[in-house]
C-alpha cells in the first residue's frame, strides 16, 4: 500500500494518530514539540491526525497533494491566536504553513509534520464606503457576497474558492486586470504576524519594504498576513461575452482573437481569456468583459470566425462576473505557466493547435487546457518594481493544466506531467520562461528569475529581514539574503 492509499483509507475511518511517521517531520518539526500546550494556548483550536476535525481541514484543493500530514492543525479566530500559534512554533521549532483557501496549485500549503495553520476562522469582510476590508481567511466567495449588491468591484480571480490571501499575495489576475488591474494593486494595506510574533502594520508610509514583498511576492514567504483592505472601484455595467467554436475553426479563431487582442485601441476595454481544452469535444473558447457600449463589442465580434455558441449580454458588474465563476474540478492536477511578452504570431498558434490535435490521453480521464489571459491593459500601469508582482509587461498569462482521475494508476500523473511538459517546452521556446507565481510549478527550473526577475535579490532582503531562519519555507520559498 503506497502513503495516498493508506491516507484514504484512513481518512475514511477516523485514522489514529500515529499509524505512521509524516515524512519530513524530523525537518519540520521537533520531536518533544509541546502539542498539548499549543492546544490550550489556543483555547483548544488545535486539531491533531487522531481528531475527527483533522482530515476535512487538512484537505488541499489539489487532492495530488492530500497525503501530506501536518503534525497539527491551528485553527486561530484572531490576529492574537494567529500569533501565539507563530510564536509557539518558534520556541517549539515547529515549521509553520499558512492556509487560506488551500488553492496553491503545487501544494504549498501543505506540511508533512509542521504546523498547519488554516485561517478559515477568520473570514470576515466589511465594506466601507469604497473599502473594503477582509480577514485572511476570506474565499474570493465571500467578497463577492459582500460586493454582489454593489456597483463596487475588487479586479479578482474567477474562483470562488480561491483564498483572497493566496491571490493578492501572488498578484491576482482575473477579468477585470486589463480594465482596473491586479488584485495586489488595489491592496492599501495589510497586517502579518511575522517569525518573532511582531504584528506588522503594512502600507505606504509603514513597513513598506514588507508591504511592497506582499503585492507579488507570493504567499507563505514573509509570515502570516491576517487582514488586507482594499480600494473598490466603481463600475456602471459591463458586457458579457462567451463565444466557443469547433476545432475545425480552432487556428483561425485563436489567430483572430490574438490580433484583435493585440490593439491597443482596446487595452483597457477588452478584457478576454481564451484557450483550448481537450475534455469531451475538444474545442476553443472566448469570454470576458467588456468595458464599453455592447454595439463595440458586438463589431469586434463581428471580425473573428463565426462562433458555434454565442452569448452576448449587458449586466451589472456582478452578474457579470459571475457568468464566469469557476471552480476546481476536484481531480488531481499539475499545472504550469508563461509570462509571455509578445504577441501570439501565427506559427505559435499553429503548434499548439497541432500539439493538441495529437494529445493521446494517458488514462480515459486524463485531459489538458491551455488558458491564456490578455494582460497589457491597465496592469502596465506600474513598474516592475513598484511592487513585488514583475510581470508588468506581460501580454498574456499562460495557464497550462494537465488533469486526471483521483482513481488512476499513480503512473497516470506521471504521464499526463510529461506531456504537460511537452507542451511548455513547445510554449516557452518562442513566448520565454517568466512564470506567474501564483500558477506555480515545482518542477519549473530557475524559478526565482521565471517568478519574480529582478525582484528577487530585493524579497530575499524582506526575507533576511522578517524571517531569516524561514520558519515559514517551502520548496520554491524565498532564501533570505545572505
Ligand atoms: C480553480 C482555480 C482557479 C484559479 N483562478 C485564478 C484566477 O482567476 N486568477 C489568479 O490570479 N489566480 C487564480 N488561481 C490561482 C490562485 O490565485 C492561487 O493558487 C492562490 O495562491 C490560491 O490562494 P489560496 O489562499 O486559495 O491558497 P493557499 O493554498 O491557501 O495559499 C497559497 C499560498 O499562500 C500562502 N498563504 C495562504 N494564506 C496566507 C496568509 N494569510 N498569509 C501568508 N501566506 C498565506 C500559503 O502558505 C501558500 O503558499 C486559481 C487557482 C485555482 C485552483
């Protein structure tokens, strides 16, 4: 029986604590680590392997990585919880891994013996005239929530489920990036709990080194950050748009939206993810907003291959929004990433169509997407280094996911993460090697240069500065500078 078998099984029966050693513990965590006393420091919101409450915390969203097992489970209700958890890790010698949404694509809010702590106590959201203020544990769903009645919107991501904490840290793409920006550029502030337990209040005027690592510099590096407030924007309506056609139009119509993405004219206004998917009948798609008059849009429209489906509508900003919320499949993934700087020439397109015309799945369940996200727009309007987040000329984001069944042969993700990298390879030749933090890849090679660039020697310093024996680390964390 391999460690994931023997997990869900035991995950089904209410497992016993100490069946078997966690590995990584010895590097984790201390063996007389003091467990029961963090449980009553935390009034008892501290859950171990034997606890029923245990396994549902301990899930991941990418079930690749269920079978890490923390020694326990912190589950703070206030910044003082949260410190005292941090605290007691460090006198303990307890690595500490934050968890918000639990949405890491490379599992890295996971821990195989250090302390886990998952802030899904701490989830509230306050809307403020235009601010809006949200716990570290808050899902993307409950901004929405909070904002759904509002003309007031935060430019995020399009998963409920994905943690606030998780997207603004790594920058925070989404619909609204080319029109209003990213996540981390409407972020004004935000409070983290650092190694020594100090609360650091963080913005322009205080701890602003800090502040500048938590707009890119990815979570789970600088400590844990318990609330962010943010500017909203106001936003009168929008146009909705969700087109799709047949493979037999795949090149022309990927050839035509990179054009029309292209101009400049519409930067700001035309905000777009298209790609392609292999699952079921393969096909392209389109959709986003529009920042603009629909008769604009239906002309831009109007110049691409004539679609299979076609949906076009004028909503409120919400409504709008959450024509495309989308959510984990719940199957196990790999996934990998492009910043890409330059335009999709036509012998691009033209591979990857090829690529994916041949894509042999490895198990019946096996599938690939490529997603690419039109960036270039409003989220220029910062330089490289005025925040951690580097990839300000970027024109797209390319998202590359490779998926299978919970229920396959082990040799099923190795498979699919070949061909994943297959694909990259074929990517990354003509568009480079920058990568989105927030999609991360553990197998990406010269990770510190592909995620941050020239940022990197600066969050190393954050680093030395706020946490120089990482007691937060994982395997692609920042190194303090030496
Ligand atoms: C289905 C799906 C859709 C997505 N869509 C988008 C999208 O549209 N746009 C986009 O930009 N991204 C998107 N992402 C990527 C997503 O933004 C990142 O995976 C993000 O890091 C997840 O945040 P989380 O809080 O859910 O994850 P977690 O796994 O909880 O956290 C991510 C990282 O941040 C750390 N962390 C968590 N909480 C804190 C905290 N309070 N303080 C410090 N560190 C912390 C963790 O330790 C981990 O290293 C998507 C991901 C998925 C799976």
């Amino acid at each position: 029986m391999d460690r994931r078998t023997v997990l869900r099984a035991g995950a089904g029966a209410g497992l016993a604590a100490g069946l078997w050693a966690p590995v990584g513990q010895a590097a984790a965590a201390r063996k007389d680590a003091d467990w029961a006393g963090l449980k009553k420091l935390l009034g008892g919101r501290l859950f171990r392997p034997g606890d029923r409450q245990f396994w549902p915390l301990n899930l991941p969203a990418n079930p690749f990585y269920a079978d890490r097992v923390p020694g326990g489970i912190a589950y703070p209700q206030t910044p003082d919880d949260v410190a005292t958890a941090v605290n007691w890790a460090g006198e303990n010698g307890v690595k500490v891994v934050p968890r918000s949404g639990g949405h890491n694509y490379a599992g890295y809010s996971t821990t195989d013996g250090g302390l886990l702590v998952h802030l899904g106590g701490m989830r509230d959201v306050k809307v403020n005239g235009t601010t809006l203020t949200v716990g570290a544990g808050a899902r993307n769903a409950d901004v929405y929530a909070a904002l759904k009645d509002t003309d007031l919107l935060l430019p995020g991501g399009r998963c409920p489920d994905v943690g606030v904490s998780g997207l603004v840290l790594g920058g925070g793409i989404g619909l609204a990036t080319r029109n209003l920006g990213l996540t981390c550029d409407s972020l004004t502030g935000t409070t983290a709990v650092l190694a020594d337990g100090y609360t650091a209040t963080c913005h322009e005027n205080s701890n602003s080194e800090l502040f500048w690592a938590c707009r890119g510099g990815a979570g789970g590096n600088f400590g844990i950050n318990t609330s962010y407030t943010f500017r909203l924007h106001r936003v009168q309506g929008v146009v909705t748009y969700d087109l799709s056609w047949d493979w037999k139009d795949a090149k022309s119509a990927l050839k035509a939206l990179a054009g029309l993405i292209a101009e400049s004219r519409h930067r700001k206004t035309l905000a777009c993810q298209f790609g392609l998917r292999t699952s079921g009948n393969a096909r392209v798609y389109a959709q986003g907003l529009y920042f603009g008059p629909q008769e604009t849009l239906m002309s831009l429209i109007g110049r691409l291959p004539r679609p299979k489906s076609r949906a076009v509508k004028r909503a409120g900003v919400w409504e709008g929004m959450s024509r495309f919320y989308e959510t984990s499949s719940g199957d196990p993934y790999a996934s990998g990433s492009i910043v890409a700087k330059q335009n999709l020439a036509t012998p691009v397109i033209e591979q990857l169509v090829d690529a994916f015309s041949g894509w042999k799945s490895v198990t019946p369940a096996s599938r690939a997407t490529v997603s690419f996200f039109a960036m270039g727009g409003a989220d220029t309007a910062l330089r490289p280094t005025d925040t951690a987040y580097v990839h300000r000329d970027a024109t797209f984001i390319v998202d590359l996911a490779t998926y299978w069944s919970d229920g396959d042969p082990d040799q099923a993700a190795a498979g699919n993460k070949q061909a994943l990298q297959r694909l990259y390879g074929m990517l990354s030749a003509p568009l480079g090697t920058g990568a989105y933090q927030n999609f991360p890849d553990p197998d990406l090679q010269g990770w510190q240069a592909a995620y941050y660039g020239r940022n990197y020697a600066g969050l190393q310093r954050v680093k030395r500065t706020v946490d120089p024996d990482r007691l937060f680390t994982y395997p692609q964390g920042i190194v303090p500078a030496p």
